[in-house]
C-alpha cells in the first residue's frame, strides 16, 4: 500500500528533527485495507511526508459501536509506528504534540522554547488532534472532548462532490473562522465555519483528509507567543 518513496521517508523518522510548526498534521491509514491495523503518517507541506519522534504520540484511542474502549497497541518498526486495534473500531482518536518551536534572530526554526532561544520573540506551540472514521454510526457524531475537535453532523457517510457539514468546537465550545481545506492546510477558497461552528466540505472520491486549523496568540508567556491547533479527520467517501 505504501510506496516505496514513502518508507524511505518514514524510516528516518527515529531521528530527532525540527520542522515548520504550520501544516503538519497526524494521521492514519489502513495497512493492506485492514480494519484493525493501521500506520501513523505525519505530512507536511506539497504532499510530503515528514519524520517525527514516536514519543510525540501522546494519546490513541479506540471505540467500537456500543462505545466501548479498545485496547490499542503501538509497535515501532523501520517504517514508522504501527497500531493494532483489539476488536472492531468504529472510530480511532489521536492527540499529538510537536512542540515549542521558536524562530531565533538569524536562521531556522528550532524546537525549543522561546527563553532558551537569545534574541528571539516569536515561538509557537504546536499541537495536534486527529479522528478516522472506520464505521459510520451515530457514535461518529458525539463530542469526545479534544481541545480541538472536529465533529460531523450527520452519521450517514458522506458522498463525494456533495456537502458534508461538520462543526468545529475549542474547549468545547462551537468556534468560528476556522478555515477547512483538503490534505494539509486551507486555501483562499475554502470554507470557514459560522458563529455556530459550522462549514460545509466537499469530499473528493476515496480517503479524504479533511483539514482544520487554528492560531491563537498568547500574552505573557516565556515559552511561547501562539498557540496553534490542527486537525485532521480522515475518513472514506461513498
């Protein structure tokens, strides 16, 4: 499933690296179409895939149908980290945290907080939410209460080339102006959600990686200035 130009590029994920706080989102996809087993991928900008520290993973979680937890097992290998889920899941939940990066005086962004850094006054935190639909069911539509957190409308599965509403909360309150796009980030022309948290997104055919995202500035804080959150909801288009 995975090309081979992929894997090289996974397989460097054990070393440490610093990367763009923009436009890296985490996400799954299905190994040999299983329901069970899945790989984590981490992109970045024009379609490509990135290394990262399995550490960073800090929360995976499972429901099947009746909502119940399943137990989630994690296995790091040369081509990144893999997961077997326990049991049949209606939805998979990630919570990844890529860190402080601060931009110093001269040069590149390094990941680490701003008062370590001399000269610099820009930093951001950089923090990252992720759902994947494997079954769609009503369960699909509860809040699970990420701090950022996409929310589909509808249980039914969405069609490709027709609108799917989703709301979007923080802190689990419905918020407005966050752009949607498709992959890693927004264009000038996607939608953005109203005063209720609500856009409408129109899925391609296949997998879709529905992309969300926000900045947020923060005063009076030695490691950081902005608080960015991204998200990515992956699931498969009737």
């Amino acid at each position: 499933m995975f090309a081979k130009s992929r894997q090289r590029v996974l397989a460097a994920f054990i070393a440490c690296c610093a990367s763009s706080a923009s436009a890296h989102t985490v996400w799954l996809e299905s190994v040999d179409k299983s329901t069970t087993d899945y790989q984590v991928l981490f992109g970045g900008h024009a379609g490509k895939l990135e290394p990262y520290r399995p550490e960073k993973l800090k929360q995976i979680d499972a429901v099947d149908r009746q909502g119940k937890t399943l137990a989630v097992s994690r296995d790091v290998t040369a081509d990144g980290v893999r997961l077997h889920v326990d049991g049949a899941p209606v939805l998979i939940s990630m919570h990844f945290d890529n860190g402080i990066h601060t931009r110093p005086p001269t040069g590149r962004s390094v990941e680490k907080p701003m008062n370590e850094v001399p000269g610099a006054t820009r930093a951001t935190y950089a923090v990252k939410y992720h759902k994947t639909v494997v079954d769609w069911s009503p369960l699909v539509t509860q809040i699970i209460g990420q701090p950022f957190e996409v929310v589909p409308l509808s249980a039914k599965q969405p069609a490709a080339g027709e609108p799917f509403r989703i709301r979007v909360l923080q802190d689990g309150k419905p918020v407005a102006g966050v752009k949607l796009g498709h992959g890693e980030e927004g264009t000038a022309s996607d939608p953005v959600t109203d005063a209720d948290g609500v856009a409408a997104f129109v899925p391609k055919p296949g997998f879709n990686r529905l992309w969300a995202g926000k900045r947020i500035a923060v005063d009076d804080n030695p490691k950081y200035t902005e608080l960015s959150y991204e998200y990515s909801f992956g699931f498969d288009a009737r």
